[in-house]
C-alpha cells in the first residue's frame, strides 16, 4: 500500500480494534481452556511444568489438551475462512462447506484411504482435498444453468452431502472402524502429529485467503460486470475455490465434519464489519478460531466426565442460527 | 469502428441471432431497438465479449476481438449493465475505483495519483464528487446507475455499451440519464452503443437506430429514416401512431 486513500480510515480502525478484541479474547479463552479439564493444575503449576521442571500432571496436559487446543483454534480459522470464500464465490451467504457437501467429499475420501491404506496416515488430507475438490466440481456443474441460482447451489449440495456421508458411514463401518467419529467431529484423542498436518493445510489457506480478500469483493459484483473490467470471472473463482477446499480439507481429515461453524462466523463477521474482504478474512478467522474452541471447551466441561463433541454444540447452537439466517432471506451483505 | 460480420448465436438449440451484419460508427450514439426476446441484449453481450458467437467475427478497429485479452478488451470498451448488483456499504468512490482494474492487478489494493485521476474524472462527468464517500445502499435508482456509468467511465475507453440503462428507473432519471449519454458523446468524444426500450428516447438522443426483430436485423440507419408506422409495427407488432414534434419522429405507445 503506498498510502493512497483504499479502505475508509474509520472502517479499518473498527477492522483493527475488533480483530485486537478478537485476539484478546481468544488468549482469555486458551489459558481458560488448559486450565479446565479433568485434571485441574493451577497456572503455576503449568508454568513450572511446562518450563521448569518435569511435572506427570502437565506434561499429560501438554500431550492431550495442548493439541486439541491448537488444532481447535485452526480448525476455526480454516472453517471460517473456507465458509467465507465459499460464500463469495457462491453469492450466497447460505454456503457453508458442510451444507453444500464439501466436508463430505472431504471426509469420504480421507474415510476411504485411511481405512484401506491406514499407512498413508500423513496423506489423508491431500485425499481429503481431492475428494472435496470433486464434489465442488460436480455440485458446481450440477447447479449451473447458464447462471449460478443460488438456491440450486444448496439443494443439489444437499442431496450430494446427504450421499457422501452415507458412503462415509459405510465404508467406516465396513472397515470395522468407528465411522462416526470420522463423520461427527470431534477433537478429543488429537496428538502433535494432527497440529502438524492441520498446520501446513492452514496456512496455505490463510495465506491464499489474505491474497484473494481483494479479489472476493469484486466478486461481489454481477459476474458480467466483473468481466467487463476485464477480470476472467470463472478462472479468478477456480482460483479461490482451490483455497476454500484447500481449508476444509485440511480440519475434516484431522477430526471430520464440523458444521455450521463455517456458516455462522462469516456470517456475524459481515454483520459486524461490513462487506470488505481485507477486513473480513482476519476477522472471521479470529471468530472462527474462537467459536470453535468454546464449542469444545464447553463440550468438555458441560458433562465431565463425559465430553460431547464441538460439531455436536456447534450443531446444537448453530441449528437455531441457522433457521435464524434462513428466515431473514438472503441479503448479500 | 466496430463491424459486425455474418454473425451467428445459439443458446444450445435455440437461435438467437442470425447473420447479423452491422457498423457502429466511431463518435455516434447508436441504439439497438426490438421486442421482447429479439436477441438485442444477447447482441450486445456478444459485442462486449460476455458471450461468444457460434460463427461470424467482430472487429474493433479492424482487430478482431476474439484476439483481444479480456483486459485489453476492457480498456477500449465499458460496459453498464442493466442489473447491478453491490454490497450495500460499498462506497460511491470504492465502486468508481474498481473500473481502473483493467489497469492494475486484482489482488492489489491501492490505486496511485495516475489512476486516481481517472476515478475523480468519472465522478465529477456523473456528478458524483459531492457523494463520494456515500454508501451505494444509501443512493437513488438513478444516482445508482451514474455510480455504475461512473465506474464504467473510470476503465477511460472510446466505446461505452449500456444495457437497457434506464429501465428500472422513473422518467426524471431516465432523461437524467439519457442526457449524461448524450455528454458524454458530445463532450468526451465516447462512442456510444445500447440497447432501450423508449423508442422516443432512441428517436431524441441516437444517431443510427437497429432493429432487431427474431434476431435479424430488421432495419438500420438515421432515426428519421427508419422509424415509421410500418417499421414500428414490424418490429414491436403492434399498431401505434407516428408523428412528428418538433423535426423528430414520435411514438404514441398506447
């Protein structure tokens, strides 16, 4: 930027300060959430655990509740971004990666090699990627009448996710294994190794989310428009879908399919930023990251013992938004 | 110049246009008049490269615009369409901005004093300086479709094509309009080219007329030449009278 007038001083102050707030509460909520739990350390006990000498209690909090913290908190982010690129390059504020089927592709696909190639452990997310690629392909021509109609998106992602889980399911559950816990996310049992995996999938698709934020609010636009100033629409929209799969891939094949999380970040971010992209993509990540590290940090106290999986609170909480947003029409704002 | 030559278009099966032949001179106002379905706004999306024909060429200045990259394209010809759609809290000047594209990359965010004088050019041509800063949510049918001539006018091209740009809009904005079209012929030397469906508003403010009728071209030529009672009824099929006001032929379309 060469200091020319591009978003509207008073809009990117708000950006800066409700990202700052995002962050803010984001730490609150970390330290929060390696403090609760089954085993209960104060802060200094963590602290001298982690830093100072050997402790049995933190360094079973280091191996199980650090991991799943960190893959909640980029789950979040790469759901809530994958959620908001769809929702650009769909014109539909209704997109969400788990409705329109692409978690399902996602989670077949991954479902399918780690139960006949259970070595390739490493690779299920590029498995994942593919899968989830196919499926925005067919959804994508399967909608297609010569323009996107954004209720077709839904409908036809709906009939293909209700299929994919299914096969999801069967392949689980032939392979003897619990296809479930493939389908219905959920964070517990996560090691180091799913932070690393996620990791790399994560911000490759953050980086591409930062690049392409300027680009989604051209988008906005009719596609028309945006190819009379000279912008191939359709490459631009492959481009950014390549991301958006590339960020549902990643979190489906480490803990499966959560939803409405993708839906339901973006969607408050707009309400409360607004409609430019450089500011939506840091703050919807941040939201994302968050919401989804409450889902679990709430599914992991609110029963204890027992846990309840994030996807099944972000279900119980999402649901209501989302005939919420359904009722509302479908303002693109 | 812009030629159309033995043009052909089909949407799958159904024809649209049928070898259709035509020059849009350089520095007139020509408009494309036809019913409902007669292939005229298909015309025109074809010859901004919205669309692609089956057979046939256009040439731009004798180059044909298959040759043409999407974005050189957008340097020589604007286009403002009938349905426009922005987010609502985008402002007046953010949407201006976005016509100087063709001369940046998408992914940048910033635009320099070079093209920011083209943007301050389009909205002081539409009247827009004052509402700059307003978001486009906040602005009238008409002061809507200036925002989108302005950004049109912002990509700084000799050829500006609009779709049917008054429809949704009350007679005061339609002349509004329809004036800004005629300033912008007159003034800044753009050559004009769209698609309406007041036939007086074609007679008053056009150079050449085309009519399109099943996609064939039905007539063309001066205004005062090809709108008659006859031509009328051939191309609309509808009986209406014709007389003259003031040098210029009108329609009494009830």
């Amino acid at each position: 930027m060469n200091g020319k007038k591009t978003i509207g001083c008073k809009k990117l102050g708000i950006g800066v300060l409700g990202c700052l707030i995002m962050t803010l509460l984001i730490v609150i909520l970390t330290f929060t959430a390696m403090k609760l739990g089954s085993i209960e350390v104060t802060y200094k006990e963590l602290f001298d655990g982690l830093f100072v000498a050997y402790d049995k209690k933190v360094t079973v909090i280091y191996n199980l509740r650090f991991p799943r913290i960190i893959v909640a908190l980029l789950g979040g982010v790469s759901l809530s971004l994958s959620g908001l690129l769809f929702q650009a390059i769909l014109k539909n504020p209704l997109a969400d990666p788990g409705i329109i089927g692409i978690s399902g592709g996602a989670a077949f696909t991954s479902t399918l090699v780690s139960a006949v190639f259970p070595m390739m452990y490493f690779a299920t997310p590029i498995f994942a990627f593919v899968g989830g690629f196919a499926t925005f392909l067919l959804i994508y021509s399967l909608a297609w009448k010569g323009s996107l109609d954004p209720l077709r998106i839904i409908l036809v992602g709906i009939v293909v996710s209700a299929v994919l889980v299914g096969l999801t399911e069967i392949v689980g559950q032939m392979a003897n294994r619990t296809g479930v816990t493939v389908v219905v996310g959920g964070l517990s049992q996560l090691v180091w190794n799913d932070v690393k995996v996620l990791t790399i999938y994560s911000i490759i698709g953050i980086v591409g989310a930062i690049v392409f934020a300027p680009a989604c609010n051209i988008l906005a636009l009719e596609d028309k428009t945006v190819r009379s100033l000279g912008i191939n629409v359709d490459l631009l929209r492959f481009g950014i879908s390549i991301v958006a799969v590339i960020l549902v891939s990643g979190i489906t094949a480490v803990v499966g399919i959560i939803g409405f999380l993708a839906l339901i970040a973006p969607h408050i971010a707009r309400k409360l930023m607004g409609s430019d992209h450089r500011i939506l993509v840091p703050f919807s990540a941040l939201l994302g990251g968050f919401l989804l590290l409450l889902a679990d940090t709430i599914g992991r106290i609110i029963a204890a013992p027992n846990e309840i999986s994030a996807a099944i609170i972000m279900s119980v909480l999402g649901g209501p938004f989302f005939i919420l947003l359904l009722r509302r029409g479908d303002t693109h704002a | 110049m812009l030629n159309i030559k033995n043009l052909d278009f089909a949407y799958g099966k159904l024809e649209v246009l049928q070898n259709i032949n035509a020059t849009i001179e350089t520095g007139k106002v020509t408009t494309i008049l036809g019913a409902n379905g007669s292939g005229k706004s298909t015309l025109l999306h074809i010859l901004s490269k919205n669309l692609k024909q089956q057979s046939g060429e256009i040439l731009l200045n004798e180059e044909n615009i298959k040759n043409i990259s999407l974005k050189e394209f957008a340097k020589k010809v604007a286009m403002v369409h009938q349905k426009n759609n922005a987010p609502n809290d985008l402002t007046v000047e953010q949407l201006v901005d976005y016509g100087r594209l063709p001369y940046a990359s998408i992914l940048k965010t910033s635009l320099d004093a070079e093209n920011q004088k083209y943007v301050d050019k389009a909205l002081a041509l539409t009247d827009l300086t004052e509402l700059k800063d307003r978001a486009i949510g906040t602005l009238s049918g008409g002061q809507r479709q200036r925002a989108f001539i302005a950004m049109a006018l912002a990509q700084n091209t000799n050829y500006l094509f609009l779709d049917e740009p008054t429809t949704f809009l009350d007679v005061k904005y339609q002349v509004e309009i329809m004036r800004l079209v005629q300033k912008l012929n007159k003034d800044e030397g753009i050559t004009i080219l769209m698609v309406l469906h007041d036939i007086n508003q074609a007679v008053a403010y056009s150079d050449q007329i085309i009519g399109i009728k099943k996609g064939d071209i039905l007539f063309q030529g001066q205004p005062e030449t090809v709108i008659s009672e006859e031509n009328i009824k051939n191309l609309y099929g509808i009986d209406l009278p014709v007389f003259t006001h003031e040098g210029k032929q009108c329609v009494l379309a009830v």
